[in-house]
C-alpha cells in the first residue's frame, strides 16, 4: 500500500491519501482522542504521541501535531498506523452518516433563497479549494439581521495560521460579490 503525504497551508497539518476512500462520503472531524469513539482509525492516530486533531475526508485524512513534535519524528508513525488500518479491514467509522456540523435554524422566505445561496457557493466554490490543502469548511449559519455568515473550519483549516486571512479576504469577498445581502464571514469556534 503506498500512501502519498501533502503539506498543507497550516504547518502542523500533513494531508494523508492513502490511494482509497476514507469515508467515500462527508467528513468527520475529532479535535481530540474522547472524540474520535466512532472511529477506529482515527483513535489509531490519537494513539500516537503528537498527534492533536484528526479529520477523515471522501479520500483523504489530515492529522495536526502538537507544536513540540517535528513531522520527521511523527510521520513514519502516523503512516505505519494508517497502513495497518486499512490492512486489517477496519472501516474508518464504525456507523455511516455524515457530521453537518450545521447550526440547527430552519430558514424560511427570502432567507431560505440567501442561505441556499450561499451553500451552493460554499459548495461548488469553496469546498473543493480548501479540500487540495487537507481541510474543510461548512456552513454553520446565517444572521439576516446582522448579514454576518459564519462557518465551521476542520482539518488543516482549524488552526491554521491563514484561516483568518482566508475567510476575510477570500470567501468573505467572494460572498459579498454574489449575494450582497452578505456583510461578513466569521468562523466559529
């Protein structure tokens, strides 16, 4: 099994393809070892020293290190864990179903047609882009009063040095530009 290794943006993120599907489908994200009970290959991971978050991809996985802990150290242990994994045949979460990580408002009216919106772009636009780095980022709500969106980061994205810059200068403009009832991107933690 060869399993090719990506940086990403965030410097304590390596983005992992181990050359099959991960969950085939949605994601999920475990920012710590209590989390991750769902998932046998993610409490794996949490079972090496360093490791400090885990978020399982459609194709791939992203493992963030804590900051004491250099990659050359960590990597060949994050790879052996990942490789006997899917040698032995364990699925990578024990009950299907994708984390929304969605607040739970229901919109209705002219706020309904915002908030599909701004999913599509979300989805067609930003997804896919922050997915090449080893992270993720969805829709958490909208507030129609305040015009203020914000959005859940995972993977490499949590944490990351340039999230702040990419969500005020990237999507936050990009939001703006196609649906001006937007006025702002704040993430949520």
């Amino acid at each position: 099994m060869f399993i090719q290794t990506e940086s990403t943006p965030n410097p304590r993120t390596l983005k992992f393809l181990p050359g099959r599907d991960v969950l085939g489908r949605g994601s999920r994200d475990y920012a710590n070892a209590d989390a991750a009970g769902d998932s046998p290959l993610a409490q794996a991971l949490f079972g090496i020293d360093g490791v400090e978050r885990v978020y399982l991809g459609s194709d791939f996985l992203s493992v963030t290190k804590a900051d004491p802990i250099e990659w050359p150290h960590l990597k060949p242990h994050v790879l052996a864990a990942i490789m006997d994994h899917y040698t032995a045949g364990r699925p990578a979460v024990l009950e299907a179903g994708e984390e929304s990580g969605e607040g739970d408002a229901v919109y209705e009216g002219e706020a309904a047609e915002i908030v599909r919106e701004i999913k599509e772009i979300i989805e067609a636009r930003v997804r896919p882009a922050v997915a090449r780095d080893g992270g993720d980022i969805t829709f958490h709500s909208w507030d129609g009063d305040s015009g203020i969106v914000r959005l859940n980061m995972r993977g490499s994205c949590a944490g990351c040095p340039s999230s702040a810059l990419t969500l005020k200068q990237g999507i936050e403009n990009m939001l703006r530009h196609y649906v001006p009832e937007v006025n702002g991107v704040e993430q949520v933690v």
